[in-house]
C-alpha cells in the first residue's frame, strides 16, 4: 500500500515535515509513504493553463496522487488558514481525475491551531475525498529533531501516530475492498 504524505509547510525545518518523516519510521507492515517535495515547484493556479498541456510540475502532482492509494497531509496553520501554497496544491487537484474519492489523513502538530484542520476539511470534502476521522489527530510534539527520528522515539507520539496510520490504512483496504 502507498501513502503520498503532503506538508503543508516549505520551511526546512518545519515540524509537519517531520512528522510525516516520522510516520515513515511507524508505518504498518506493508504500507510505504513516499513524502510528496515538490510543493514549492508548482506555478500559481491558473485555470487558464489547466487545459490538455497543464505545467509538468502540476502533471507530476497528479500522476503522484493517482499512484497513492491514500494521502496523509500534515499542516501548519498561518493566520488562521491553510498555508497558500498547500491551498494552492489542492487547487490544482480539483479539476483532476485522479483525487475524488481518495482516502486521507490529516495530521496537525498543534493542539492551538483549528482552523486550518476545519478549513482542509471543508476544501477536501468538497473536492469529494474521504477523511478518515480515526486517521486525523493533533499530535504534541516531544524534542524535535530535523528527520522525525526524536518523533517517533517519544512512546506517546509513537502509539498516537502509529494508531492514526493503522487507521488511515484499514480505510485504505476497506475501500479498495469496496472497488
């Protein structure tokens, strides 16, 4: 099974990133995570350059997204919102074949911040995916090191995140059951 994890954040050292390097550690038997880097390559959406030639870097976003059998996101929240850039990623997934239906997990790294978690939820219910509730949770962040690794030693974040990835991919197995 694969997991393409998005960080909403371009910073190099941003938690979120981190986390998702840590949910690579604690995956399931079975379950790879490829974590998606490319968010900072992709133009401005445009819906005028979204017609038979999209830009190569959008191409990419989407064959990534169709060859995932589900998403985990991880997002920092900026003034209240979702960050531009991952906003800006999902707008270029509205119009394509390859994101209705697709099981995600969304991942926020502080118990402040809501309004991003309550906004991707929205953008991404209405983009027709499926949010996994048991596979989307607000972690405390023990010592953070660069590669997560810190992350998944905590005992913890370790049972939290690795019960959110054993959800994130029974809904995975239980939808493509269904298909």
């Amino acid at each position: 099974m694969r997991i393409l994890a998005i960080s909403g954040s371009l910073r190099s050292t941003s938690p979120n990133t981190a986390v998702l390097q840590a949910a690579r550690t604690l995956a399931p038997p079975g379950v790879e995570i490829i974590l998606y880097e490319c968010l900072g390559a992709l133009p401005h959406f445009n819906p005028d350059l979204d017609g038979d030639n999209p830009p190569q870097s959008v191409l990419e976003l989407r064959s990534a997204v169709g060859l995932a059998d589900g998403l985990l996101i991880s997002s920092p929240e900026y003034a209240h919102g979702v960050p531009g850039t991952l906003k800006n990623a999902l707008d270029w997934l509205v119009s394509s074949s390859e994101f209705p239906g697709r099981t995600i997990g969304l991942l926020n790294t502080s118990p402040r911040a809501t309004h991003a978690t309550a906004q991707l939820t929205e953008i991404l219910t209405t983009m027709s995916a499926r949010l996994v509730p048991e596979a989307s949770v607000t972690l405390t962040l023990p010592v953070q090191t660069l590669d997560g690794t810190g992350f998944a030693e905590n005992p913890d974040f370790r049972r939290k995140l690795s019960s959110a990835l054993s959800a994130l991919a029974r809904a995975i197995q239980s939808d493509q059951k269904i298909e």
